[in-house]
C-alpha cells in the first residue's frame, strides 16, 4: 500500500465515522427539540434551548468537516 492508498483509506473511515456521528447527533436533537415543545418551566426551558443550539452547532461542525472528507475524496478520483 502506498502513501495515496493509506491516505484515502484514512478519509474513507473518517467519513464513516462523521457519518455515524450525524446519525447520533439526530435523534439527540429531536428528542430535544420534543422536550422543549412541553416544558412548563421558563428555566428548564432556557437550558434545554441551549443544549440545542450546542447541539445544532455540533452537528453544522461535523457536517462542514464531511463536506471537507468528502471534497478530498473526490480529489483522488
């Protein structure tokens, strides 16, 4: 295997693992989001608005660096 091989087998697992990490992210974020729809609480409501706009930033974070994966992918095609 030459240095090209290992390099584009190491992007290859790095989109496989940025794209596991999205399908995490996803879930998280609906579950979130449901929860805000029914609290009562203006606090509890506040923290949870919070933990999914970090969330939204983790999952535009992830995106732009498969987008980047992705990019140099094509570049060895």
């Amino acid at each position: 295997m030459n240095s090209d091989d290992l390099a584009f087998h190491a992007l290859h697992l790095r989109q496989r693992d940025l794209l596991d990490e999205l399908d995490e992210l996803e879930p998280a974020i609906a579950e979130l989001a449901a929860l805000i729809m029914t609290a009562s609480e203006s606090d509890e409501q506040q923290e949870q608005q919070e933990r999914l706009a970090w969330l939204y930033r983790q999952q535009a974070g992830v995106r732009a660096v498969l987008s980047e994966t992705e990019r140099a992918l094509l570049a060895f095609g």
